[in-house]
C-alpha cells in the first residue's frame, strides 16, 4: 500500500513538472516569436481595417526598453487603381507606456520618411477610396457568441508623428506635364483614445489614416493635381475626406481660362 502510494506521489510530481515545463516552454516561445505574433495580428488588423491587404516584413519589440520597431510596412492599392501600392514606410518607431491583456499604451509612434502615391482617375482617387473603405467597415462583422465574449484589447497612442512624407503622383489626369513629387505637411496627433480610456486598435488606425489621407490630399490639391476631375467627383471626395474647397486651385485656373477666352472675343 505504502509502495503504491509512493509511486502516484512520484508520478504526479512527473506529471507537475511535464506541466511546468511545457508552461514554461510555452512562454519561451511566444517570448521568442513575440514579433512574428504581433506581424500576424497587425497585418491582419489592418487590412481588415483599410480594406488593402496590409504588409509588414518584421516587428521588433523589446520588453526591456519598452520598444517596437515595425519595419517595412506597405498599404496596398484597392483593387481598381493600376499601381501596387497607395503607402510605403521603411520604418515606424514606437515607444511604450504600459501593457496588459486589456490595454496597450504607447507614449509616442513616430512615422518618418513615408512615401505615397497618388492615383487619380475621373471618379475618385486611391487615397479617398481606403477612406470609403474604412467607412464601409466601421461596424465589425458579427461574430459567435464564444467568440465575442474574448474582448479585444484596447490602445491608448499618446502621441504620433508623421513627417517627411512625399507623395508621387503615380497617375493622375494631367497630360503634358512634368509632373514633380509633392512634400505632404508633417501630421501630429495626440490623445487617441485617452478620453475612453482606449479604442479598438482598427479604430487607431481608422483615426491615422484619415489624417494622412486628408493632409496627402490637401497637398495635392494645392499642387493642382486633382485637375481633371469633374465637379461631381470633386464634391464626392470633399465630402469623403471632410475638406472644404478641395480641387480649388485646379478649378480656379478652369474659370480663368474660361475668362480670358471670353475677352478675346470682347465678351
């Protein structure tokens, strides 16, 4: 009796330590693929987000100096446009606060270098229609019950930085003209989602696309690129992005042509 006694001790002393071990393996390994994990969810969150098929080639991240780098983070174009890719970024460098199963805070997301590129056509533009896109997914799809009981975590971005962009006008509806890139002003935001106490990570980005889209926009409107466009496409992308007076420029120039034609003929 004694003899059997000893023997289940032992064997669930085994049984306690295979656990432990394999518990332990298990940390071990998402420590180590920590990165690839996030790749994975990043990618698939913001593509659902975008509507385009989002693409990173790696993550950093060090737990010690509370420290992402993503690296190599491409927006593809929707599906209608010629040219790949609407966004490229070589490099994002994120600092952050505090984390947990429930909340993600960083500090600071600094975007610098970016490069993006413009496709416009007689209905619209690249840039605007990720916007429709973000618009069309805001509400997620519904999921089981099992499934949405797993509440997602949130993110708190304290502050993001996105400077030195340049925008390529790729393809646009100006014929004859040497076209040249165009510098998109610097975008900074601050407080996402402080005030609730964290967004959905799709709702971060939703937010930063918007600012980017709108300012790569309003710089190419300055620039006259949008020239081309009807005033029925001009009205639909400035009610899209929420910019008043956008293609003003190009259309100014129409009307003053339209001028000096009609006092050419003394009218």
């Amino acid at each position: 009796m004694a003899d059997e006694t000893v023997k289940k001790s032992c064997i669930a002393k085994k049984i306690g330590l295979g656990v432990a071990l394999l518990v332990i393996a298990g940390g071990v390994f998402v420590y180590m693929n920590m990165g690839s994990i996030a790749k994975t969810i990043a990618e698939k969150v913001g593509s659902d987000t975008l509507g385009v098929k989002v693409s990173i080639s790696s993550i950093d991240i060090s737990l010690k100096n509370k420290s992402v780098l993503v690296s190599g983070l491409s927006v593809a174009n929707p599906k209608s446009f010629k040219k790949p890719h609407a966004m490229k970024v070589g490099s994002i460098h994120i600092a952050m606060d505090s984390f947990s199963k429930e909340l993600l805070t960083f500090n600071d997301v600094s975007v610098k270098g970016s490069e993006l590129f413009l496709e416009v056509t007689p209905k619209g533009t690249n840039l605007s229609a990720i916007k429709k896109n973000i618009d069309q997914n805001k509400k997620p799809p519904t999921k089981p019950k099992e499934e949405s009981s797993k509440a997602a975590p949130k993110v708190i971005l304290k502050n993001f930085l996105f400077a030195g962009a340049q925008l390529h006008p790729s393809q646009t509806l100006i014929s004859g003209h040497d076209l040249k890139d165009v510098n998109v002003p610097d975008i900074k935001l601050t407080s996402i989602g402080v005030k609730q106490n964290g967004v959905l990570a799709r709702e971060a980005i939703a937010q930063i696309w918007e600012a980017i889209s709108k300012g790569a926009l309003k710089a190419s409107s300055n620039a006259g690129l949008l020239e081309g466009m009807s005033a029925d496409s001009l009205k639909d992308l400035s009610s899209t992005m929420g910019i008043s007076n956008i293609g003003g420029s190009a259309s100014g120039k129409v009307e003053k042509a339209k001028e000096g034609i009609k006092s050419l003929f003394g009218q």
